[in-house]
C-alpha cells in the first residue's frame, strides 16, 4: 500500500497526518522532519502494547536522551494520578517545552498523554501513534485531550494539538476483534453523520474491514475517516458549534461507560455503538430520520453481528442512574441536552432536546 498524507488545517498549529504499512518502523525520522529542535523524547505507552512496537519507535529515535513510561492499560488508567505519573517523569529527567512527549497506543494513551503535555510548562511537543482502529480513525486527531473523573467521562481536559499524527494499519493485527468492532463504530459515525456514499461502501466492505483481510480496504477506512475528522476539526477546532456532530451516540455512550464505572465489560467504542442505535431510533421517534434508514441503519447492525440492546448491560431499574449521568454532560443547558440526531444518513443535526420528554422515554423504551 502506498503511503497516504492528510493534513488537519488549522488557522495555528497544522500538522499532518501520515498513512503507512510499517511506518512506526521510521517514526524518529517522521518526527524530525517537523520538530527539528527536540532534545528528549519521552514515549508513553501501555503494557498491553506488543514490545516490537516500542522497540520499533526507540531505534528510530537518534538522540540518545530517550525515555520510555509503561502504564497499566485500561480506562481506570486515565485519570489525575497518572497524569501526574507522566508530569514527574517529565520534570524528573527535565524536559523543556521544545522537547517532545509520543503516546504510543490507544485513545486512553492518546488522551491522558495529550492532557500532560498540553499542561507541562504550558504544552510541549506532542506525537501520536495510535496503534488501536478507535484512536486510528478518532481520539489521535483533533487534539482534544482529557480524564475521567467520578462526575464522568472526560471532563476534565484541553484543546492541544499534536505535531504530528502517524498511522500504521499493520499495528491493527495484533488486535483482538472486539477491539476492531469498537474502532468500527467510529468508522461508522463518520458515514451516518457526513458521508453516504461511504456508508454505502461500508456495506459492501464491513466485513473485510472487520476481518482485517485486506489492508488497503482498512487503509482506505481510516483514510475517509481521518478526512472527515480533519475537515470538522479545520472548520471548529474548539467545538463552538460543528464540532459538536461528532459526538453522535457518544452522549449516551458516555453514560453508559460511567455507570460501567470504566471497566473493561463495555469498551468505549462498544458504547457508542450501543449509542449510536439509540440516537437513530430517537431520531426516527422525532420524525427527522426516515423508517427505511432507519432500518437500513439496523441492517448493517444485524449483517455485522453488533449487538445494540442495552438490556445485556442493564437492568430497567438502572433507567434513573443512566439519566443522572446525561443530566451531568458537558452539553447540557438548562433541562435540555444538545443531542446529535440524524435527519437522513449522512446529514446530522445538533437538537436540543428536553430530558424528561424524550431522553428517559427513549431509554425505557429499550426495556419494552
């Protein structure tokens, strides 16, 4: 496969973003190309993440003044305390805002990273490599960066962007399919929100998305994807309005997660797909999204054996905490919730819409 080039323009701080089989393979050169000042580099990983790929990333690196950091893997992992594991480390072997922090793995990596280094002396230099579909196609773009707290999910975090983002499809096989079916769903947002003719390729190409049986059918995936992302980010790098479509499904995912308490029974991306079914029904129960696509939606649901019915994860009489934790979202405004709805696949639409008119009604529809 040939080697893809995106950019994410941005009135400040552009950067790239770079497709390529085996690339984490020439990540220090990558890395050279646009800081050229750096000194240290620290690279903060996971220990679920294979050791060839840390050991790929160290002997591209030149400078002798590297430093690696394993942190336990999972959700519960992005929180305060191990954002303040990463800032020691930082001052401990003393980094300078011209030196240059790598999140090497998936979107909890990516967005506990990016929140040290966009709060270390005021920011400095951040790469990602994700190594997971999810943060492929998703969290490594954009730079919103953030931590769980009891309150929730991500709400505590910074707009900072990377310098770089570099994609290496081939990292993908190491993963287990649950965790390809959760950077799916991300994959999938892209198509419901903004592009039907790539939901429509989706149909026909999912299972050998899925399946991994063709990297330049995965490649072209994350390519739209990464496409989509940086045009929204390009348009509302601070979520002030556009932006906002690409939480579609994440609002109940999010509740979800959080009830879960961030445990591995339901991933992130799991959620969303949970959500994002949610949000299609509503949207079809307010009259926007048609029946037919409504069920053409289902459908690709169905074909790819995703399973959508909250009553494996929940019990009815958990309906009210659900709704507890909507009630504390970040897009909440008075009673109302800025949910993001779909008027027909590929066109979403921000909705305030009432909690107690259609939020609870919706959820305790899904115990019927």
């Amino acid at each position: 496969m040939k080697k893809i080039s995106l950019k994410v323009n941005l009135k400040n701080n552009s950067y790239p973003i770079i497709i390529g089989e085996n690339i984490i393979k020439n990540s220090g050169a990558e890395i050279i190309k646009v800081i050229k000042k750096t000194n240290k580099f620290l690279i903060v990983t996971d220990k679920n993440i294979p050791k060839i790929f840390i050991k790929s990333v160290l002997q591209s690196i030149k400078s002798k003044r590297k430093y690696l950091l394993i942190l336990n893997a999972g959700e519960n992992t992005k929180n305060i305390k191990y954002t303040e594991t990463i800032l020691k480390k930082l001052f401990n072997h003393k980094f300078s805002r011209d030196d240059c922090v790598i999140a090497l793995g998936g979107g909890v990596i990516g967005d506990l990273t990016g929140f040290a280094a966009s709060i270390f002396k005021r920011g400095l230099n951040l790469i990602q490599i994700p190594t997971t579909l999810l943060a492929q196609v998703d969290s490594s773009i954009g730079g919103k960066t953030g931590i769980n707290s009891v309150e929730g999910k991500n709400m505590i975090g910074t707009f900072y962007q990377p310098k770089i983002v570099l994609i290496d499809p081939s990292t993908l096989k190491t993963l287990s399919k649950r965790q390809i079916i959760a950077g799916y769903a991300e994959i999938l947002k892209y198509a419901l929100i903004m592009n039907k003719p790539f939901f429509k390729w989706l149909k026909i190409n999912s299972q050998t998305l899925i399946n991994l049986t063709n990297l330049n059918i995965v490649s072209h995936a994350i390519k739209e994807s990464c496409k989509a992302k940086a045009y929204v980010v390009a348009k509302d790098e601070k979520e002030k309005n556009l932006r906002a479509i690409l939480n579609f499904g994440h609002t109940f995912g999010h509740a979800f997660e959080a009830l879960k308490k961030y445990s591995a029974t339901l991933i992130h991306g799991e959620a969303v797909l949970y959500g994002m079914m949610i949000a299609s029904e509503l949207s079809m129960k307010m009259k926007m999204l048609s029946e037919e696509e409504f069920y053409e939606i289902r459908n690709l649901y169905h074909l790819l054996d995703i399973n959508y019915d909250i009553q494996n994860l929940f019990k009815k009489s958990e309906v009210n905490k659900i709704f507890e934790f909507m009630k504390n979202d970040k897009k909440i405004s008075g009673k109302k919730i800025n949910l993001i709805l779909l008027k027909k696949i590929g066109q979403a639409k921000i909705v305030p819409a009432d909690l107690n008119k259609y939020i609870k009604p919706i959820l305790n529809s899904q115990f019927n």
